[in-house]
C-alpha cells in the first residue's frame, strides 16, 4: 500500500515529533520532512513534493504566510498538497483567513491521535476538515451579511474649495458675502459656483443648498 507522504510543521521540537510518531505508528504515513519555520516549511514542500502538509498557524514566519505560498507553488510548479492548519488558535480572524487562503482543514492540538489520523486520511482522499467545536462559529462568520460600500454621491466629489463655498451658500450667503468669508474675489465666487452646479447637476444655487443641506444635515 502507497503510504500517504506528510510534511509537519511546527516550531515545538516535541509536538512536533509526537504528531510525526502518532502518524507514522499508523502505518498509513511517510513522515518526510519536518519544519520549524513558515520559510523551511514552503522550502520542503517544493523539494518534497507531499499528499499533506500540517502547518501551525503561530510558528515563526507565520503559518497562513505559509499557507499562501504553498499554494501559489501549486499553480506554478504543479505541485498540489492538501494543506491544514494545526493550531491552538480559535479565533475567527484566524479560522477564515486560512480557509480564504487555500487550507482545506483546520485542527485544533487538543484532537486525540486516533481522530487526527483519519483526519489527515480523510485530507489526503480530498475531504476537507474543520474542528467540529469551530465549525458553528465559520458557519456564522460566513454568512454574516457584509458591509454594503457606500454609494459615491456628487456631492462628494467636490474639493476642499467647493465644499466651504457650498456649506456658506447653504446658510443663504450670498456670493459677495461668500467672498468676504473666504477673502475671495466674488467672480472666483461665480466661477467655483458654476463648477459646483455642474458637478450637483442642480439647476441652480438654491437646488444646491438644498442638496447641501440633506447631504451633511446643515
């Protein structure tokens, strides 16, 4: 039987050599390489060329950095791991950001031997795998309705200029008296005041202050 060929890395010497042990004692794994660094880690897949590779999220360099270049390698060199993390790390944050990245598991340190084998099996078959305690929590963050982005009015696109001319308009001044605020020349008034129109698509000064004053609720 093929054995299924396992990168893990980890920078805890001996989590590390126990995850190695309770997966080669298995017999259904080929420990082939082991890191200590998210840089090793991506040096070693690219030379080793494994089924799976386990990565812990916190490790020097960072384990979704990892992550990221392990399977920007896929599309370049043809090479095509299964990637999980193996983490402490419940947080959200973490949890999406490697599942946005490629991962296709994510395994908490406290799993038993006897599930993170037929976890690491069920990896290497295709299947993906998050920690059942966790998978409430994606499920949630995930269909969390997003932030809906502003729509960009024309009012926003005035400059700085325009918008001090616009907010003394919208108060009733008049151009002279606009251009006595801003120490102006009342035909600079004039000409900022066409510009203003043009960019509002208003029909004139007064349909401009209205939109002003909905806009910033002066």
């Amino acid at each position: 039987m093929t054995k299924v060929r396992v990168v893990i890395a980890d920078d805890h010497p001996l989590y590390r050599d126990g995850v190695a042990r309770t997966l080669t004692e298995s017999g259904q794994f080929e420990v082939v390489a082991e890191a200590g660094s998210a840089a090793e880690a991506v040096a070693i897949v690219a030379r080793e060329r494994p089924d799976v590779v386990l990565l812990d999220i916190s490790m020097p360099g960072g384990g979704i950095a990892a992550l990221r270049e392990i399977v920007a390698m896929e599309v370049s060199q043809g090479a095509s791991p299964r990637v999980a993390m193996l983490t402490v790390s419940e947080e959200d944050d973490d949890i999406l950001q490697a599942l946005k990245a490629g991962a296709s598991g994510y395994v908490l340190k406290g799993v038993g031997a006897r599930d993170l084998v037929q976890i690491v099996a069920d990896l290497a078959e295709g299947r993906s795998y998050v920690a059942p305690s966790l998978a409430i929590k994606v499920l949630a963050a995930m269909r969390a309705p997003r932030p809906v982005a502003a729509i960009p009015q024309p009012i926003d696109s005035l400059t700085r200029r325009e918008e001090d001319i616009l907010r003394l308009v919208s108060q009733g001044k008049s151009n002279k008296e606009v251009a006595r605020d801003l120490n102006l020349q009342e035909k600079t008034v004039k000409h900022y005041m066409t510009a203003i129109l043009q960019k509002l698509q208003a029909r004139n000064r007064t349909e401009a202050a209205l939109l002003a004053r909905d806009h910033w609720k002066v």
